[in-house]
C-alpha cells in the first residue's frame, strides 16, 4: 500500500485544528454522577447515542473516535459527540453476528496512517472473518484492501470472534471464533477458533509456534477456543488476556499461551444448549490449559480492558471485563494468575456491554450493543 504522507498531515492536522477549538474540554450528557464502588467513585457520561449495534471503538490521536456499527458502517465521532459516517468501508456480510466487527490503529498512526478493521466476508452462503486495513483522510478509508480471510467460513451467521490487539513486538493479535462448528477449533490445518499472531501485513510471522509445520495454519498462536471477543495486553510485561463466550455457562477468562490448547469443545464447564447435559468429554485435560477463571452466572463476554490510569489508582493493574447478557463490567483482581476479588460496575445501567476500553487520557469507555446503542464515558471524581 502507497502512504500519503501529505493525506496523513491533512487529517492530523483536522483533528489537532478541532481539539484545540474545543479548549481541551469534553461534552457529554451526565448520565449519573458520583457512583460509588468499594474503591472508586466515577461519573458516568454518555459521550454518543443514536449508534446501531456498535461493536468496537477505536481513539484517534488528540480526541475523537471512530465507532464500528455491526451493520457495516464506520463512524467517526468527534469531542462534542457529533457523528458521521466514514466512507471507503468495505462490503461487509451483516446478518446474525456477523457484520462490521473490531477496529484498530496502528500503532504508528501517526505517521502510517493506518486503520484496520475486521469483518465478516464472502457471502450469505458461505462467510469468512476477515481483516483488512486503509488509509484515513478527510473521512474516508483510501486504498482499502484486504490483508487476511479464514481459511474455512462457515454456512451460518454466528460466533466470529474478530478482537484485535498490538504486541509490543508491532505484531497483531486477533480472534476467530468456531462459527459454531466446535470441531475445527482442535484441528490446527484451520484457522477456525484460534487466536492468530500475524504481521502488520496480516502474514504469519517466521516464529509463530505452529509457523514450521506442515499440517498446521502458520498463524495460529492458540487454539481450542470457542468465539473470543475480549481480548487485551498488558503493556507491562505482553501478557496476553483473553475472554472466551462459553457454551450453556462456561465462559472464561484465559491467560494466553504460545501454542497453548485451551480445550473448545473436548473439554468445557458449560452445558449442551439442547439437551442441559454436561459439553464436552471433560472439564479438564492434562494436555489442555484450563482458564484461569470460569465466569459463574453466564457473563455473555465481551470487550476487556486493563486499568493503567492513575486516574483510577486503586483499580490499576485490574481487567474490565464486559457482559452482554450480564449487562455489567466485571472488575477482576489478578496476584500470581489467580483471581482473587471481583466487583460488579454499570450493574443494568447501559444495557449490554460490547466494548470496554482505556482512553488515552486515562478514562474508561463502554460501548452499549442496542439498536439505539451509546458511547460512555467513565470519569473518575
């Protein structure tokens, strides 16, 4: 792909141009100020609404967003909470699960210019998660090409996983999930329920653990996963975190191994949707990685952070895990890969939780999965 670097300089300095016309401040609508946890006390502040299934939010350098819709649209939101729409997206196959899925920057935003998306491709027949990457100037994506596709789609609309996450090393993580054909996610000829490692360039890098084997996808980091959509990495040290939907119960919160098995669907704590029998063979393999926490009720998971911030002190170095279903964040306290405290935050005040994320300026920000879906805005007092 050619950089533009005179597009990139017109778009930065159009975001720069409209920060410095806000006066650094943030409009929101307060939703509820003063909320009290066991540590914190936060003010939670609606940033935008009006947003149609949103699924991911991205931070672009000195304020604003950009927001996916499942449907297929892109919208980048400024500091007042105006919205418009992004052109040069791609086509993208919206039906059940499946539709305009994470979004990311690279790292070197600044000076590549790069936003990658990832989404569901091919056709209503037969749909694929994919990974593509443009170049954003003046509200539009230029030069859009598609940079990945899963080797094996699926004929039904559900479980694409489809999170993304930098390494330090510039590599870049993403989900696949089973697309609900359980199986594939033991056979590692297939990309289906892993987590990938590729380059920026959306190849399989020459140390992958898999990367020298002829029977297997040179992509996939870990694998025996079910349909991933949070996931995270601790800047201090790369540890990767990862939440895994569960069938019936089962969902679980797993620290990611290279080459690690994490057992989908020999081994599982949930049950058989149809029958409420017991899910796999087992609940644990001696030859499979068990999660380092099974969230019990079913959280539905979705979106995971890691709290940074001196903003929120006392949280720092703990997960924000989101729940569709559970329509709460859970807290999650970590000491030696062992969860040792959880609380409950946003407990039925939002909605479903898509997306949770660290701000640049240390906020925290919740994505709400509705037809008339919002962008909020956690502000510690």
């Amino acid at each position: 792909m050619a950089i533009q670097r005179r597009k990139l300089d017109s778009l930065l300095t159009g975001v720069c141009a409209s920060v410095l016309l806000t006066a650094g401040a943030q409009a929101g609508e307060m939703v509820e100020s003063a909320i009290s946890t066991e540590y914190e006390s936060f003010d939670l502040v609606k940033v935008a609404g009006g947003l149609e299934h949103p699924w991911s939010v991205a931070f672009l350098p000195g304020g604003g967003y950009l927001v996916t819709q499942r449907g297929g649209t892109l919208k980048q939101i400024d500091r007042s909470g105006n919205a418009r729409e992004v052109e040069g997206v791609p086509d993208v196959v919206a039906s059940g699960q499946g539709g305009l899925l994470d979004v990311a920057l690279h790292p070197d935003f600044r000076d590549n210019g790069w936003v990658y998306l990832t989404y569901s491709s091919g056709s209503e027949d037969q749909s694929y998660t994919a990974l593509g990457r443009g170049l954003m100037e003046d509200g539009t994506l230029h030069e859009f090409e598609k940079i990945f596709e899963q080797d094996r789609g699926g004929s039904n609309h559900g479980h694409f996983g489809s999170r993304l996450a930098w390494l330090a090393d510039g590599t870049l993580l993403m989900t696949i999930g089973d697309r609900r054909q359980e199986e594939p996610s033991q056979d590692l000829s297939s990309h289906t329920g892993s987590l990938l490692r590729l380059t920026e360039d959306g190849a399989a890098p020459a140390d992958n653990p898999f990367a020298d084997r002829d029977d297997a996808q040179p992509h996939i980091y870990a694998y025996g996963l079910r349909n991933s959509q949070g996931l995270v990495v601790d800047p201090a040290d790369d540890t990767i975190w990862l939440t895994d939907h569960g069938p019936r119960g089962g969902d679980e919160l797993n620290r990611m191994e290279a080459g690690g098995n994490y057992g989908w669907p020999v081994v599982s704590r949930g049950r058989d949707y149809r029958s409420e029998e017991p899910f796999g063979e087992a609940r644990q393999d001696a030859d499979m990685i068990d999660p380092v926490y099974e969230f019990l009720p079913t959280l539905a998971p979705s979106g995971l952070a890691m709290v940074t911030s001196d903003r929120f002190e006392t949280w720092q170095g703990n997960l924000l895990a989101g729940g569709l279903r559970a329509e709460r964040i859970l807290r999650i306290v970590i000491e030696d890969d062992e969860v040792v405290h959880m609380e409950e935050l946003l407990h039925g005040k939002v909605g479903r939780i898509r997306d949770v994320r660290e701000g640049p300026n240390g906020h925290l920000y919740v994505l709400t999965d509705e037809s008339d879906g919002g962008l909020y805005r956690m502000e510690a007092r």
